[in-house]
C-alpha cells in the first residue's frame, strides 16, 4: 500500500474562506508539491532499505522500523494535524509541517547509527501527518466550490498518486548513483524551495471556532501503536511467553484503552467513537484495518527479495516496479467508474479477491524466481486490486455519515489504513524473519520467508473480504459519494 493514492476528503467546506492573492497555478504547485514529497517517502525509502541495512548493519526485524517509524506516527498524527490545520491557521501549519518534515529528512540522511535514522523517521512521519491534510484544506479554501475546486482536487490526488508511482524509481537511482542517504537528502532543497514559496505567497486562513486540538489523544494512540508494534517483533526473538514481548504488548494495548477512554469523554476528540455506531463507519474502517495489514508490506518484501535473492541492482529494482505503480494508479482512476455500474460493495469485494490471487501467486516464489513469472505477473493482481478496493471502502464509509462528517470519517479511512499497514508489517516482518533463522539465512531461506509473508497476507486479505462481504451495507447509492 505504500503507492496507494490518497483519499480526498469531500469537497464541502462549511466555514467561510479566503482566496488568496497568489495566482491559483502557484497555490496548486506549493500544496501539490508538498503532498508529493509526503506521499514519495512513502515509497522511496522501499528500494533503498538493503543499502540502508548494509549501511547501519540493521538486522532484518530493525529494518522494518525504517517504515514503521514514519507509518505509526503519520498515522497517530494525522486527525490532528487537520484540526491543528482548522485552528490556528492553514498557512502556519502548512509551514511548520513541511519545516519539520524538512528537518528530519537532514537529521536521516546523516544518520550514523540505526537509532538516529529512526528517531528521524519518526520525526518525518510527524511533519507528514501535519503537512499533508493541510494541503488538502489549503486547495479547498482556496477555489471556490464546482468545477474550479472539483478540479484542483483531481489534480492533488493525481499528484499523490505519482508520487507513490515514481517513488521506486527515484529511489533505486539515488541509491544506485549517489547513495541511499539522498533518498532523505532529496528533500531538503526540494522542502526549502517550497518553503520559501508557501511563506512569500500562501495567504492564511483558518476556520475561526473554538475547537480543542486533542493531543493527548494523538500522542496515546500513537504510543499505543507502536508499543504492540514493538511487542510483536520481540516474539521472533524471546517467544511469546517472554517479558520482553508481553509487556510491551500489554502496555500497548492499555495505552489503547487509556486511549479509547479519553476519547469517550474529551469535548472535542480526535476520534469520535459515536461515529462508529454507524454500521457503514465500523464495517468499513475495520475492513481498511485488515486490507493495510495485508497490501501495505507488498513492496516492503518484493524490494528485499529482488535485491536480496534476485541479486537486482537498486535501479533495476525500482523499474521493475514501474508496472506494479501504474496497476494501482489505473484501479484508483477506473475505480469510480465500475462503482457507478456494479456499486461500491461488490467492487470492493472483487479488487481484494484480485489482490489476495495476486498474493498467494506471489507467496510461491523461490531462489529461481523470474521476472515475469515471480516479479510482474503477481505483482500487477496484488496492486490493481489494491488499487479497485480503497475507494469504494471509503465511499462507503462517507456514505452513511452525516455530511458534516464526512471529511473527518474520510480521515479515519486514511488513518485506519496506516495503522493496520503499520501492525500488519511488524506480524508479517516477525513471521518472515523467523522462517529465515529457521532456514539458517542464505537466499534460499530468505525467498522462503518472503514468501511465507505473502502467503499470511493473503490470508489476512482474506478474512477483509469475509468481513466486507458479511458486514459492508449493499447500497447503489454508496456509488454516488465516490
């Protein structure tokens, strides 16, 4: 899911706006440019993580936290980030995200210990989940509703979708060419460019109430996160009865409580829970959950088994999945469309029956795997049918909630599905490494790990698609708020 275009929140604004007195071209490509570096780190990190490993000597379980760091926080952060937007201001949120997403982005590409290299990740992922729904609500308090906005949106989407595309790419030609600390790098001169645009021509505005920012509730989420993140990869290690796995285990899922608890009575909370009352809210956040569990990590492993088994070049890595990319670019475009004709339920179902095919061919692939048969073939399933299945999961999920709630349950889809990649890759990277050590490494055991991997992630997939079939609502009219 690492390339998955993001989700729009619908366009109705209710508060009052200001255009600004930038021309609306240069107002798109400052927001635009700042959701393209989010949604690029994304995927770019993907093909340089062997250089990385080599480079810092992480071990394979260490290695994941490269991703898990920037996904947890991204995604504990990111509700807040749009009231935080709301609140004190587009403009200044948009700068101070982007200054910090900046900043640690220096801070990772000098890193000397692996420590350091996440600590900075995690500091990115925060910037991100700030910088990100702030280029949305600068797009749309910026053009005026109908066609102008309409198409303003389109074209940020577009953007976020190209930049989880090229991502694999411009990853394996920096690290083949310079080295993988310019997968970071790269954003510092790209970040201070824009930096200095958006403060000389954004024009400020916020939504003027007097709406809390609930951070309490962002830092416990996040913590929470992350410590059953933690709890799960210590299993690989010590075992499931082993301290070193249940306390962080247990300690995360009481964060969690604490968590839901503080939600249940904070004035203004980051995550609503009466919204989950609402059958369509529930059925499809946690089929999203389930569905990031399985499809986040598939890039995460194909980058690892190319170059760590296949022996490709990081550049030859990255073009190899070009046609992974534009599968799950062609299933986000075409997506809205077959809604209208078959309805938001049955097209969700079938794009993870065509992702979940697509894993378990990809669970089959050994030492001796090709190209064309190990690489593309499965490669294409798994990404089309991620591509077919987000959007109309989030139709669905918007569909049944006030319209006054739409834009905050659209931001729980979003959040929903990097918390379920999140845990999803700390089970699918212990369940992979384990199988290694039992192989006693060598490529043979790493092809059989990998493979492994895929395999439990079809079967994750698989129980998405029961709890979709069994708990989505079947409404035609879910197609409408595609």
């Amino acid at each position: 899911m690492g390339g998955m275009p993001p989700i729009a929140a619908p366009a109705t604004m209710p508060e009052t706006t200001r255009r600004t007195a930038a021309p609306a071209w240069l107002v798109m490509l400052l927001v635009c440019a700042g959701q393209f570096l989010v949604v690029l780190d994304v995927s770019v990190v993907n093909v340089a993580l062997p250089a990385m490993r080599t480079g810092l000597g992480l071990s394979e379980l260490g290695l994941q936290w490269i991703v898990n760091a920037y996904v947890i926080t991204f995604a504990g952060f990111m509700l807040l980030g749009g009231r935080a937007a709301d609140l004190f201001g587009r403009k200044r949120v948009f700068v101070l995200g982007l200054a910090l997403f900046t900043v640690a982005s220096v801070g990772g590409g000098l890193a000397q210990q692996p420590w350091q290299l996440i600590a900075a990740r995690t500091v990115q992922g925060v910037g991100a989940a700030v910088l990100s729904p702030a280029t949305l609500t600068i797009l749309t308090t910026s053009f005026p509703p109908g066609p102008a906005r309409n198409r303003a949106i389109a074209t940020w989407t577009a953007v976020g979708a190209g930049g989880g595309a090229v991502g694999g790419l411009v990853g394996g030609v920096l690290t083949e060419y310079l080295s993988w600390r310019w997968v970071l790098l790269i954003n510092v001169p790209v970040g201070a460019l824009v930096l200095t645009g958006a403060v000389w021509w954004l024009t400020e505005s916020r939504q003027g109430t007097g709406r809390r920012l609930d951070v309490p509730g962002a830092v416990l989420v996040t913590a929470g996160l992350a410590l059953v993140a933690y709890g799960i990869v210590q299993t690989e290690t010590d075992g499931w009865t082993s301290a070193s796995a249940l306390l962080p285990l247990a300690a995360g899922l009481v964060v969690i409580a604490v968590f839901l608890a503080v939600e249940a009575r904070a004035k203004a909370p980051l995550m609503p829970l009466g919204l989950f009352r609402v059958r369509s809210v529930s059925s499809a956040n946690g089929a999203m959950v389930l569905a990031g569990a399985a499809m986040f990590s598939m890039w995460y492993f194909l980058s690892l088994y190319v170059q760590n088994v296949l022996g490709y070049r990081p550049l030859e890595a990255g073009l190899s999945f070009i046609p992974h990319s534009l599968s799950i670019v062609l299933g986000s475009k075409i997506g809205p469309r077959l809604m209208n004709r078959v309805g938001a339920k049955t097209l969700a179902v079938t794009g993870a029956v065509i992702s979940a095919s697509g894993m378990a061919w990809q669970g089959t692939m050994d030492v001796d795997g090709t190209y064309l048969g190990t690489i593309l073939g499965p490669g294409i399933l798994m990404a089309l049918g991620a591509g077919l299945t987000a959007t109309p999961i989030a139709a669905i999920a918007t569909s049944g909630a006030d319209p006054a709630d739409q834009g905050l349950v659209s931001g729980l889809i979003n959040t929903s599905r990097q918390m379920g990649g999140a845990l999803g890759l700390s089970v699918l990277s212990t369940i992979a490494a384990y199988r290694i050590a039992v192989g006693h490494g060598g490529p043979k055991a790493l092809a059989h790990g990998y493979g492994l991997a895929f395999q439990v992630g079809s079967m994750i997939l698989l129980g998405s698609i029961v709890l979709m079939v069994l708990a989505l609502p079947r409404r035609r009219e879910d197609a409408a708020h595609g």
